[in-house]
C-alpha cells in the first residue's frame, strides 16, 4: 500500500502510520550507527585512501628535449634525482618509475628503481600512470604523479597533496600552490589559480585572477601560482585521461580545467615555505640543465 494514498481505508491506517514512523525513526538511527561507525573506524585507523603510490611518468622521445630523464645533472641522471627526492616523502609506500624506454628502465633499475614498462602510445604522463597503475600488483587509493623533470621537487609537498586528499574525502584530485611573485603575474607560462573558504579550486588560468577593477597588479592581494604537481583518487584516474576535452580546458590549455568542468572537487595546497624557487624546478629544453646546475651549485645542493 503507498504510504500517501489517500484510498486507503482509515480502518487501522493510525497504527499503520505509527509503524511507518516506527519503521522511519529505527532505519534513521541504524543508518546513523553505521555512519557514525565508519567515520570513527576511518578516523581511528586512518584508513582511508591510506594506500599511496609515487609514479615517475618518463619518456625517451620528446620534441625539446630528446632522451631527458637520462640528462647528466651534477654528476646524477635527472630521473634519479627526482626519484631520490620522492623516496624521502613519508606518504608513499611505493614509487615506480613508468617508462617506455629500455634504457631508462636499466638505467633506473641501475640506481635501485622499480620499473613498469608503459605502452609507447600513452600520450602523456596521466596516461602512462594509468597504465601502470593498472600494471602493479598491489591496489592503491591514491596516486602521485611527479614528474620526471622536476629533480628538486620537495618532499614536503607530495606530503602535502597526499595528505590533503586523504583528508577530503569529497575531492577526487589534490595539487599545491605558492605564494605568486609580483613579475610573474602577466606570464602566461605561471599559472595561477583561485580557491574557495574551504579550500576548493575553484579556476586556474594562464591570465591573472582575480584581475583588479583597476587593471594593475594589487600589491596587497595573495595571489596564488600553481605548482605542476598532482596526486589523484585512483578511480579517479582511470576515467580521467577518458573525459572528452572540455572548453576552458582548450582555450587556456590547461589539462586540470577538465576536472573542474565535468563538476568534480580539486583541494589546493597552500605550501608557504618553498625552500627552491619554482623557477630552478623544471627542465624543459637542454639550456635548463645549466640553470639548474647554477642554481644547484649556488646553494650546495647535491
Ligand atoms: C585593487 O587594487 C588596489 C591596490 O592597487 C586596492 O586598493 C583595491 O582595493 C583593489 N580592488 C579594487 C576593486 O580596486
Ligand atoms: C592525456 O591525453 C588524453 C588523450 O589525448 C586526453 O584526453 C587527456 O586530457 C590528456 N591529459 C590528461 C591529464 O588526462
């Protein structure tokens, strides 16, 4: 019988709608119970997305810079800097280096890497990390992908994202930012970003955002730029190289618009102390090594 089904006969409808009640307030308290349960079982064990794994996407061929990972960096191949980095996260209890390349992979396993072998057809590095998530034995909750160009990515803020995924259980993806330096407002190549109260990324464009009503760069406003780094709920991750490209993706050119346009949560990561400047991070093209070597040698990094 429909509970509101105005036919039915006022014989005993009273006792049937206190039971309904009844029946209403013991599934109300039983699904809280339960709730309530799995909350403190998360809380207390920490379980949740507790599984993390560092993947070192690398690929021989690139258009710039041909054979990359394996650059000669003070001494050390760029991929094992990077890798040496990652291993002093804490939040990982695995990393692999993904790669399509024989000598990578040798030389990798050379400095004590694992290694996954990809397809040569994934057509980036969120691809690759796909592939060899799904090639590992062990299941995990999270993956961070770093990037293999990036030989002083801080430790910290892998930490960082893992964390802050783990702790928003409604987001599906997790990158930090810094504090944005005034010259680099009006460079296309900084991309900045902007977040709501609680955290939430809510855009991120090669354009300044927020832009002042008086068209200059305000002194005072904390402007944020993003730091290429990103770690992922791994079914996240296996529908996100899938999503078709999204508008504001296309125009800006930027692949974590996506995300936010098919409606999921990003949580930012705001990393007040950056100890190596965003600058000395990335090795794009054969003239960067040099850079990073001064920089490196500047402040006694090995
Ligand atoms: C714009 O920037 C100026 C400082 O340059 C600041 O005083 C002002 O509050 C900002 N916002 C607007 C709407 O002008
Ligand atoms: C990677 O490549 C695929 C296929 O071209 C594309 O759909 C996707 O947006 C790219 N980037 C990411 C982050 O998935």
């Amino acid at each position: 019988m429909p509970i509101c089904d105005p036919s039915s006969s006022s014989t005993g409808a009273g006792s049937t709608k206190l039971w309904i009640i009844h029946g209403v307030a013991v599934v109300a308290a039983a699904a809280l119970a339960l709730g309530a349960h799995y909350y403190m079982f998360y809380r207390r064990s920490g379980e949740f997305r507790s599984r993390v794994v560092g993947i070192i996407p690398a690929r021989f061929a690139s258009s710039r810079f041909e054979g990359k990972p394996l650059v000669n960096i003070l001494g050390k191949p760029m991929i094992q800097r990077t890798w040496e980095r990652a291993k002093m996260a804490t939040s990982l209890d695995h990393i692999v280096v993904a790669t399509d390349d024989e000598k990578i992979a040798d030389c990798c396993r050379g400095f004590g890497a694992d290694v996954v072998m990809t397809s040569d057809l994934c057509r980036n590095g969120t691809e690759r990390c796909n592939e060899a998530l799904s090639k590992l034995d062990k299941r995990y909750d999270v993956v961070v992908n770093i990037q293999g160009d990036e030989p002083l990515i801080e430790p910290e803020i892998i930490d960082g994202i893992v964390k802050a995924l783990q702790a928003a259980p409604d987001a599906v993806f997790s990158t930090a930012v810094t504090s944005l330096k005034p010259e680099d407002a009006r460079d296309p190549n900084r991309v900045k970003c902007v977040v709501d109260n609680h955290g939430y990324a809510i855009y991120f464009s090669r354009g300044l955002i927020p832009f002042n009503k008086s068209g200059n760069v305000n002194p005072q406003f904390p402007y944020l730029l993003h730091l290429g780094i990103q770690s992922y709920d791994t079914k996240f991750l296996n529908i996100y190289p899938e999503l078709p490209p999204t508008p504001l993706q296309l125009e800006e050119d930027l692949e974590q618009l996506k995300v936010l346009e098919n409606g999921y949560k990003m949580k930012i990561v705001p990393m007040q102390v950056i100890k190596v400047e965003h600058e000395a991070h990335g090795v794009e093209v054969p003239e960067d090594v040099d850079k990073i070597e001064n920089y490196m040698r500047e402040r006694n990094l090995h």
